[in-house]
C-alpha cells in the first residue's frame, strides 16, 4: 500500500524559516492553469501571478494597461493548480496608488476572488499607508523596490535604478519603511548587487531579486522569458534555461506539413 505523502504548502512562514537558515527562495511567475501545474510540481516556493501578463500573455508594451479583472483572472488560473507554492498577485496599476481605500478594496477583491495568498504592490514610502491598510486587513503584502515598471514612464527607461547614493539611500529607506509596515518580503528589481547586498543585511525579511545579483534570499524571473518562450529579449539578468520558442516553432511546422501531404492522421489516429 503507498502511503500518499502530504505536500506542505509553503507560508509567509515558510519564508522567514528560509532566511533564517540562509537557503534560497525560488520564484517564477505564472499566468496559467497549465503552467502553474508544473511549476508546483517542479517544486517552486513562490509564485507569482506578475502584472507582466500585460506584456507576455496580452502583448502589451508596458504593464499599465492591465485590469484589476484580468489580474484576477490570471490569478484564478493559478491558484486551481497549485498544491505547494504561495501564491503572491501583483495590484495592477491604478488599483492602489494614492488612495489607501481604494488598495484595500483591490487587494480584498484579489484574495476573496482568485484564492490566492498574498498580493504585491510597488513603491516605498508614497504606498506604505496602503500596505499598511492591506496588513491590517490580514493580507500579507509583498514589496516591490528598484525599477517599478509600472513607473516606467516617469524612468523613461528600463535601466539600472539606484546608482545615485541619493536613490540608493531612498531605496535603503523605503526598504525599512516596508518592512515596518509590516511586508513580509521585498523584490528588488535591477539594482547593484552591492546595494542589494546591504539591503538584504538589513532586513529580517527576506529579498527576492531579479537583476539585483546573488545575495538576495531568492530570486524570481518571468517564466517565458526563463524558458525561452518570449523572441528576443536577452538582459543581462536572465539566464534561459529551454528555448521554447524554436521546439514549438519546429513542432508547428512540421504539424503543417503533415497535414498537407495528408501523412496525419495516419490509420492509427482515426476511429
């Protein structure tokens, strides 16, 4: 008789635990029933329902136009798949900036409509009022700091963030800020690996970078891009471990010429 063994989900807890004895997080978004499946097979900790849906599934230039809708229907996908991972959603822009009411709501909606476990927002001290209205609400809330691509407009640019020691001292405080509030993890997204180093050593919370070099507690990066599903998008940062683009180009491809000469199906595939 196999005796099922019961998988442990991973908490907010979970995650402290892993800091606390210094082993890695390991992050990846995800947008989909299909995906989320084998990702928590694969074992991840953390996954993502990241507002890069709007680029990578919706073909978006930026991240701003997506729903608080859509997110949550990304977020439904996922959540049915998953029987390990803690699942974070991104508020999508517009949903929470500058009006703390309006970002419980967003979050409310998030958690009660899609299942999932938390939710994360981006920004320092501008949002901390917010975040601290979504924790009190019992909602654990995940920060977001360096490059905050639903700020992309006021950046202008994808680049390096916190460069400056005046930026870099704003990112050391908003980090504390959000620790304070309440967040129990923190994104560091494309900053020096030096600044992430200190602000990893700071916090009692644990950081996941992307971009922002190896001594965060984890990492996380966008699956399709991880797996070579997206064409042509090679930073510095990503390491792509498949090429899914040319496998599924060729499978495609050679479906279409099976269909024209009439090889598929074959005596075996018919009733």
């Amino acid at each position: 008789m196999s005796v099922h063994k019961e998988v442990k989900r991973v908490t907010t807890h979970t995650l402290q635990e892993m800091k606390e004895r210094g082993e890695k997080i390991a992050m990846l978004t995800a947008y989909d029933y299909s995906m989320a499946t084998i990702l928590d097979d694969a074992g991840l900790d953390v996954l993502l329902v990241g507002d890069s849906a709007s680029n990578v599934m919706a073909g978006h230039e930026t991240t701003l136009p997506i729903t608080l809708d859509q997110m949550i229907y990304h977020a439904s996908s996922v959540v049915r798949a998953i029987k390990r991972s803690f699942v974070v959603v991104d508020l999508p822009f517009g949903s929470y900036q500058g009006n703390s009411k309006e970002a419980l709501n967003s979050a409310i909606r998030i958690m009660k409509e899609s299942g999932a476990h938390g939710v994360k927002l981006e920004g320092g001290a501008e949002i901390v009022d917010s975040v601290s209205r979504i924790i009190a609400a019992g909602i654990p809330v995940m920060g977001h700091l360096g490059l905050t691509p639903q700020s992309i407009y006021k950046f202008g640019t994808y680049t390096v963030r916190a460069k400056e020691e005046a930026e870099a001292e704003k990112l050391i405080q908003d980090s504390l800020l959000l620790q304070e509030a309440g967040c129990f993890s923190l994104v560091l997204e494309k900053i020096p690996a030096a600044l992430a180093k200190i602000v990893s050593e700071k916090l009692a919370i644990p950081t996941i970078g992307i971009g922002a070099g190896g001594h965060c507690d984890g990492q996380v990066l966008v699956v399709n891009d991880m797996i070579g599903l997206t064409k042509g998008f090679h930073p510095r940062f990503l390491r792509q471990y498949i090429n899914l683009y040319d496998g599924i180009l060729n499978a495609a491809q050679s479906y279409i010429k099976d269909v024209k000469s009439q090889d598929f199906p074959n005596e075996k595939e018919q009733y």
